[in-house]
C-alpha cells in the first residue's frame, strides 16, 4: 500500500527526485524518494493512464556520517589550532631574528653610548628601514666618538661656550671675570731634554702633565692649556683661590716622591705660581681658528710668579693670599717683594708651604 508522505506529491508531479533529513526517535535519516515512469513495456502490468508507476524511498541512517563529521571537525580543529602556532612561532621567530633582534641591539647600543661608552657598534646588515636605523646610529656614535677625544684637546670653559652657543656658533671676544690663575713649570726639563732620547722626553712630560692635571680637576680647576711642559690652569668660583693652592700642594708632594724612570736624576721638580684678579675670558684668534682661553695683566703675573718660583716652591700674588690668609692649614710666608718683568714696581709674594 502506498505510504502517505507530503512529499510523495511533489516527487509525482515534479516527476524529479526529493532528499531531506528525517529525524526517526533520536536517530536521524538520509531519505531520498525517486519516481519510477510508467513505460510502455510497464503498461501491460500498470496500464498507462498514469506516467508514475511507483516512488522508491531509499533512507540511511546518519549516525555514522555524523560521528565522522564530528571526527572531522575535532580533527580539523586541532590541525588549525597547530597550524595556528607553527604559523606563529615561524613568525615570532622571523620577526625576532628581522625586526626585535636588531631593534633590540639597536636600544642597547644606544644604552652603552648614553653611559658614556663610545666603542660600541651596531651589527646590523640588512638593507631595509632597521639597517638604516642601524647606519644611522653608528654614524652618529662615530660622531659622538670624534667630539668626546676632541674635548681632551680642549677647556672645559671651551666645552661651556660651545654648548650655550647658537647656531652660528661661538663668537669672537670675551667677558670679564674673577679668577684664579694657575701655573706649574719643570724645573730642569730643558736640560734634560738635551741628554734624553725624544721618545723619553715625551714619556716623562705625558706622566707629570697627567698627574698634574688629574689634581687640578681633582680640585675643579680647568685645564687651559699646555704650553711645553707647562700648565695652564683656571679656577673659578668662592673656593678658588683655596682649591687652587690645596692642588697645588698636592702636586708638590706628588711630583716631589715621584723619581725614576720619569727622570733619570731623581725627583721632578716644579715651580708654581698662582695669581687671582679680573681676566678677559673668550674665544681668541680667526672666525675660522680660535682658542678659548683667558688673557689679561693678573694672567701675565700668574705666569711671572710661575717663572720665578724655584723647584718645589708655590708662589701667590698679595690679592690671591687675602682670600686665604685667615685660613689656619694652610701657612703663608711673606716674601721680599720681587721685580716682575712689565712691572715698575717689586710686587709682594707670599709662598705657601707644603711639607
């Protein structure tokens, strides 16, 4: 007897056949109903008023294909989620070896140069935007490196006026200022250059400058310069006159301990002297070759006072001894006044005593 189903309807009159999904208790079914024509070797059993002689209904349970699609997609899941962190960790990978790698040596070079360290390098080859970044940074420490040894070339007064400069630069000319004046000489460094071999000459001169100056910056004076074996120094401020006496005590006591193989008869002996008043403090010379540096009538005495203090004596002006006379360490003998050359008249000294 023919089954009553909707969709028999459908399938006879559209003469094509129907699949859909049918639940049966808690089990569901693939169902496909397929019409069968009524031909002509068919009429002689089914007769032929009719074109539909019979529907096939075919039905598969789907419990099987569901629990494989089920399988699938567990499957496929885990296959993604992999996928996923392959994907992530050759790009992790990629990206820490291409870009954080670099951009990481990159910060820690600029780290090292920020304490101070000129000798670092970035080692960055590639030729995108990070190794551009790279080249950049090298050249700039580079850079960086060039200005930092050529300050040793100069003041620290030269450094100062670079700094507040504008665009244009440090301009020719000076200002007036209270300072102390200071100057140390070899005593005997001529003759000993004449029975010295060069190379020994500059050995000795390069130890006692750089014991020198290292009390001097000790003390906050700046280096001005040096002349042979010569140094130039300046100290400015309330202490002066007491930081540049207290360097030079310590130099004596340095320099006087201090014999071979620096030079070959002994001790090195030096004469300072160390005068204070107003000097003109400025950028000397050329628009396109300048020195910063002091010049004035208290310079030119600090450098005679130097020039006649004997080995192991320390010699100040009358005005630089009025800073320190009250000061009970440290002990002033007055001197007969003494001729100074540019001046007409003898000038007072005093010497400071050391040992």
């Amino acid at each position: 007897p023919p089954r009553k189903r909707e969709q028999l309807s459908q399938v006879v009159n559209a003469r094509q056949a129907s699949e859909f999904l049918e639940l049966a208790g808690n089990e569901e079914y693939l169902v496909r109903l397929a019409p069968l024509a009524n031909e002509v070797r068919c009429y002689s059993c089914h007769g032929k008023n009719h074109d539909i002689r019979a529907v096939v209904e075919v039905a598969a349970s789907m419990k099987g294909i569901n629990a494989t699609v089920e399988e699938n997609k567990v499957r496929s899941a885990g296959i993604g989620i992999l996928t996923i962190l392959i994907v992530w960790g050759v790009i992790r990978i990629f990206m820490k070896s291409v870009v954080v790698g670099p951009v990481q040596m990159i910060a820690g070079v600029a780290q090292r140069v920020g304490e101070g360290d000129f000798s670092v390098h970035a080692e960055v080859r590639s030729m995108d935007e990070i190794g551009g970044l790279a080249r950049r940074i090298n050249e700039m420490v580079q850079g960086l490196r060039e200005r930092f040894h050529l300050q040793k070339f100069v003041s620290e007064q030269t450094v100062r006026a670079v700094r507040a400069a504008d665009v244009e630069g440090v301009k020719l000319g000076g200002e007036r200022k209270l300072a102390t004046v200071f100057f140390s000489d070899i005593r005997g460094f001529t003759a000993f250059s004449e029975r010295s071999e060069p190379e020994n000459v500059v050995a000795m001169l390069n130890v006692c400058l750089s014991r020198q100056a290292a009390i001097v910056r000790k003390y906050h004076g700046d280096i001005d310069k040096f002349v042979g074996d010569e140094l130039v120094a300046v100290f400015e401020g309330e202490a002066m006159v007491e930081n540049a006496v207290k360097a030079a005590q310590e130099i004596q006591r340095v320099m006087c301990h201090h014999g071979e193989p620096e030079k070959e008869n002994g001790a090195i002996n030096v004469g300072i002297g160390i005068n204070t008043g107003e000097v003109v403090m400025g950028a000397m010379g050329s628009a396109d070759r300048m020195a910063y540096t002091v010049i004035g009538d208290n310079v030119n005495l600090g450098a005679r006072l130097c020039s006649v203090a004997q080995a192991g004596q320390i010699l100040i002006s009358e005005f630089s001894a009025r800073f320190i006379k009250d000061r009970s360490d440290l002990r002033l003998k007055q001197l007969a006044p003494i001729p100074v050359k540019g001046k007409q008249a003898p000038v007072t000294v005093y010497e400071v005593a050391w040992k």
